[in-house]
C-alpha cells in the first residue's frame, strides 16, 4: 500500500467539511434575513391597512353625525367630531368638518377624518374626504360624480321630497 497518497490526502476531509459548514452558516443567514424582511414588510402592510379602516370609519362616523345632528337645520360652521373609542386606541382618527360651501341654498360638507402615524407602530398616516351635499327639504340640485376609469362625470337631478335635509355622498377621496 502507497502510503504518501494517502498522507496527501488527509487534510482533504477537514477542509471539505469547514468549507460545508461555511456554506450551512451563510444559508441559515440569508434565511432568517429573509425572514425577518417579510416579516417587517407584513408588519408595516397591516398597520396600513389598519389605519386605512381606522380612517374610513371615522369619515363614515362623520357623515352619520352630520346626519343625525342636522336633521331639520343645516351645519353652518366648523365642526370637530369625536368619533366612539377606537380598539386600539392609538388608531383613533381625528374627524373634522370645514366650514361648508353654500350655493343656491344647498350646502356641500368636506368630512376629513385623519389617523395619526402611530396608528399600528407603522408610521403609516391616512386621510380619507367625503363630500357631502345636502339638499334642504322641497328644493332640488345637480349632483355631479365622476365614474369609470376615465373619470367621465355623470350628473343627475336630485329632488328632495322628504321633510328633512337629504345627504348625498357626491365624491371620496384617500390619501
């Protein structure tokens, strides 16, 4: 038996075997790295989207209040509304109505709830607006919305026949 081939060779197994754990090491890595991304990026894409729902309900509440406040009279200054307690609470949107537009009797109402950054720990901030129309009783307006891809504006004529003011959402917007 040759015994310098296999003096040679002897050295080959630890050097196979560091440079196999080297590879193991650095694909552990580059796993937990990954990981973590997805896990950070699904952290900061639900607390969006927790504060998207946190600002849409408290526009939501701002239009039912509106409704429900100022039945026969309409709102004629600004308002700042408080809508119920959020869970959680770091998600409460802050909803505000600037003083409205009149014309031709009908009066047209900004309702902007806002959710602050912290919502969620995300950072994420939203901002959703409705307007809002409101028609007194027996008088009647043109309501204009945009439609389709191409934002084509339809219009209607709307008649109020009811006792009290008539609210019509007439445009949304998120930010």
């Amino acid at each position: 038996m040759d015994t310098k081939g296999v003096r040679r060779q002897r050295g080959f197994v630890l050097v196979t075997l560091i440079f196999l754990i080297l590879i193991g090491v650095l694909l552990i890595s580059a796993m937990a790295f990954l990981y973590n991304t997805t896990d950070s990026q699904q952290i900061l894409q639900n607390g969006g989207a927790q504060a998207f729902i946190a600002a849409e309900s408290g526009d939501q509440y701002g239009v039912y209040w509106l409704e429900t406040n100022y039945v026969k009279n309409p709102l004629t200054k600004a308002a700042l509304v408080t809508p119920p307690t959020a869970f959680p609470p770091d998600c409460a949107a802050a909803v505000t109505i600037p003083k409205p537009r009149r014309k031709n009797g009908v009066y047209t109402y900004l309702v902007q709830s806002t959710v602050v950054p912290a919502c969620a720990a995300s950072g994420a901030q939203r901002t959703v607006v409705r307007t809002v129309t409101a028609i007194p009783p027996g008088s009647s307006t043109k309501v204009c919305k945009r439609q389709g891809k191409k934002k084509k504006k339809k219009c209607t004529k709307v008649k109020n026949k009811h006792k009290t003011i008539l609210y019509t959402t007439t445009g949304w917007s998120e930010q």
